[in-house]
C-alpha cells in the first residue's frame, strides 16, 4: 500500500507542474501511462496522466489524447463525472494557452469518435469553449445538439451546462 500512496503522490506532482514544463513532459507521461495502463486499479492515474499530457493549444494531439482517454475509463463508467471535471478543471487552469476555436475543433473530432464517453469529454471541452466564446451562436447550437441527443448520460451533461443567455 506505500507503494500506491507513493506513486499517487508522485503522479499528482507531475500532473500539477506549470502547462509549458508539462508539455515538456508529455514523453514521460506517455510511458507512465504505457506502464500503468495494464493494472485496472490504478485506472484513475493514467486518467491524470492523459489529461495532463493534452496539449490544448493543437486541436489534433488533444483529442487524440482525449479519444485515449475515453478508451481508457470505458470499463470503469463510474470514473466519468470525475474525469469531466478533470478536464474543465485543467482547461481553466491553462487558459490562455488554447484558442476557443481550437478547442470547438476537438469537440468535433470526440464528436465524430462517439461513445458517450467522448462525447462527454467533449461536452467538458464545449463548456470551456463557450464560456471563452460568450456561448456564441455557434457553440449554443452544439450545445442545443447535445440537449437532444439519444444517449440520457450525454443529454442529462449537456443539460447542466447553462449558456451565458440563460
């Protein structure tokens, strides 16, 4: 059990260090989260490890690592809303390094990956993303798409974000 403790600690330390010295260390955090990805209870670090190793400035390498990070808690559903909240809660902590607009791109593409996974995910990436944009009309209407979307866990998220007119 030390051994866990230990390793969550050192995890926390890395995923919290500055965006520019966690760009440098997204090598590091790709082979922590090769090593780490086999062990089932130790799912909740690779997640801090995917989140930190997004780079939200290039739409791509982010939802990419978004669309890994969906695979990754697919068995392990209970983590979701931990994971969403991960996500809005590194996006504001890095603002200024993305553009809104980047971020509507990545929201597209976990859009086109499906799954309610990614679609949650983006739906965390969509919020961050209106918020920077004034919920433009454009963002309102994704959103508004999400709203009515078949799957009740990715309608029930949509529906607990408010726009700036509402």
């Amino acid at each position: 059990m030390p051994h866990r403790q230990r390793l969550t600690q050192v995890i926390g330390q890395l995923t919290a260090l500055p965006w520019g010295t966690r760009l440098a260390l997204i090598p590091l955090y790709q082979r922590m989260i090769d090593c780490l990805s086999a062990h089932e209870t130790l799912q909740h670090l690779v997640i801090k490890l995917h989140i930190a190793a997004a780079d939200w400035s290039r739409a791509e390498a982010a939802a990419g690592e978004m669309t890994r990070l969906a695979h990754c808690f697919s068995r392990q559903p209970h983590l979701l809303t931990e994971v969403c909240r991960q996500v809005a809660h590194k996006l504001r902590d890095s603002k200024g390094h993305w553009q809104p607009e980047t971020l509507l791109d990545v929201v597209d593409a976990l859009d086109n990956e499906g799954g309610s996974e990614a679609l949650s995910i983006g739906l965390s990436v969509l919020a961050a993303a209106g918020e920077a944009l004034a919920w433009n009309a454009n963002c309102a209407n994704r959103l508004r798409a999400y709203r009515v979307h078949e799957n009740l866990t990715v309608r029930s998220l949509a529906l607990d974000i408010w726009t700036a007119a509402e």
